[in-house]
C-alpha cells in the first residue's frame, strides 16, 4: 500500500496540489451563480463549471496515486494553463493568481515527484 500511496513529508507539494484540485472542484461543483457568471465571462457554457469539476476532482484523485500521478499532472496543467489563457483573453488579469498558484503547485509537485 505505500508503494501506492504515500502520506508524508517527502511528497507534501503532490499532497497539497491535490487538496488545491480537489478545493477547487467543490467550489465549481457548487455551481453558484458566481461561478457561473464567470465561466460565460470567460467564454463558457454556464454548465462548464461542472466540467470542470469533475476534471479538477479527477486530478486530485491521480495525484495521490503513484502510477497515475503524471496523468494528473499533465491533466491538472493543462486545466490551468486553459484557464489563465482564458482569463487573459477576457482581459480580467485579477484573476490570474488562482489558476498560477495551481499550475506552480504542479509543477512542484512534479519536481518532487521525480527526484
């Protein structure tokens, strides 16, 4: 079992980008009418958030697990590199932090990951 998951210091960025991802699908999941509001001002169907929801919750989930912790890094980039692309042609900059904060979290936790 720990070859498969491993709760410890030495993996402490894969387990916080994880609880980022997963924190950030129960907020899109939530589907408040915020949340909403601002996937269609970044050029979204209103119901997007929920794609996104599961997306995000799908990457916290391959985080945690050693053979499938790639895929969810790969997956949780490209999610975030979507959304600042997004933020950035909506011209909404204050927006930008969230989706870096998440993106660096993955890249960090792939510098762990494979050292």
């Amino acid at each position: 079992m720990s070859n498969l998951i491993s709760f410890s210091l030495d993996n402490a960025a894969t387990l916080t980008a994880s609880a980022a991802f997963l924190l950030g699908a129960i907020i899109n999941a939530s589907g408040r009418k915020a949340v909403r509001e601002q996937f269609v001002r970044y050029g979204f169907p209103s119901w997007w958030c929920w794609i996104t929801a599961i997306l995000e919750f799908i990457t916290a989930f391959l985080l945690i697990l050693r053979p499938t912790f790639a895929i969810g890094a790969v997956l949780g980039a490209c999610i975030m590199v979507a959304a600042i692309v997004a933020i950035v042609r909506a011209r909404d900059f204050r927006h930008i932090p969230p989706p870096a904060v998440f993106l660096l979290l993955v890249i960090a936790a792939s510098v762990q990951f494979s050292s």
